[in-house]
C-alpha cells in the first residue's frame, strides 16, 4: 500500500466517524424516519449556506460546515464514501495542484488555487442541489445528481482545503481536525 492509499484509508475510517457521531447526534434528534431525514435536511441546508456565503479562508473556518455538509449529503444519498474516492480526491487535489503551479508560471492570468477551483464546484452544486437560499431550476432528480456532485467536490474541496489551511502551532497532535487533515494528505504528496 504506497502513502497515498495509506492516507485515503486513514480519511475513510476518519469520516466514517464523523458520519457515526453525526448520526448519534445532530441526526438522531428524532427516532422516526420521516423526522430523522427533516434533521438531516436541516443541518446540511443550514452548513450548505455557511459554506455557499462563507469565503476561502486561511484559519479553517469553512471545516465544520464542510464536514456536516459531507455527513448530510451522504445520509441523504445513502451512501459513505470509500478509499476509493478519497483516494480519487487527493489524487486530484495533487494533480491540480501540480497543473496550476504550471499554469501559473506561464501565464500572467491569475488562475486561484485548488481549493479556489473546488469550493466554486461546491457552491455550485449546492445551489443547484436546492439546499442553499439560492434558487435552482433542476428538477427532483437532477436535483439529487446535484447533491451527489456536491459530495465529489466536497471532499475534493476538504483535501485543498486542508492543504492551503497552515497548521496552527501548539495544536494537540491526537486531535482529528483540519490539521490532521492535512497531515495526512501531505504525507501521501510527499511519497508520490
């Protein structure tokens, strides 16, 4: 198993415990299943809007909205994320990263980063999922695709993000946030 592989496994168990605690939590408000998916509606419309108005920011203020959107979109979808796609996004984020420091070198157009390109795929999808204050034209079903998009750049975005996030100093090492993150991500672009 080479660092990358290593990091999308450490990212799959890490989220697989966001999704557990979210849905011991802020899901589990009502036993009911009808009650349960209005919860789980209600946290990822009021975290997409946190993210759709937040701005790029260089402290993590975009982690917790990003993580509760995550958890929503997938209960919502019935699905969980895999190695595979996490493994899918930090290669992606580590190919983007690489084209645009290219790109950038030959170009006087300024060409943003990789969390700048994906948090713009994230807004986007999320408007077009319906879940923002933003009106969209989609119906049901493109309206699920939407949200499934947002799940894909979601995590793409996270992987950036927590790239372009500098760790804060005396932060407890033990603590699986944002610099945790990114600890992991950076291992895995230092070995490829």
């Amino acid at each position: 198993m080479d660092a990358e592989e290593r990091a999308a496994v450490e990212l799959r168990d890490w989220f697989n415990g966001v999704l557990s605690l979210c849905d011991r939590t802020v899901f589990a408000v009502a036993t009911r299943e009808p009650h349960r998916q209005a919860a789980v509606l209600s946290v990822l419309t009021r975290n997409a809007k946190a993210i759709v108005h937040g701005e790029l920011d260089r402290g993590g203020a975009l982690y917790t909205p990003l993580c509760f959107v995550l958890a929503a979109a997938c209960r919502r979808l019935d699905l969980a994320p895999g190695e595979r796609e996490w493994l899918s996004a930090i290669k992606n984020v580590h190919r983007l990263e690489g084209q645009l420091r290219e790109v950038g070198e030959a170009s006087a157009w300024p060409v943003g980063t990789p969390a700048s390109i994906f948090k713009q795929h994230l807004d986007e999808a999320l408007v077009n999922a319906g879940v923002t204050d933003r009106p969209t034209i989609l119906d049901h079903h493109n309206r699920q695709l939407a949200l499934g998009l947002a799940a894909n750049w979601g995590l793409r975005f996270l992987v950036a993000y927590a790239m372009e996030t500098p760790s804060r100093p005396g932060a407890p090492t033990e603590a699986q946030d944002l610099a945790w993150v990114r600890r992991a991500v950076a291992q895995a672009g230092k070995a490829a």
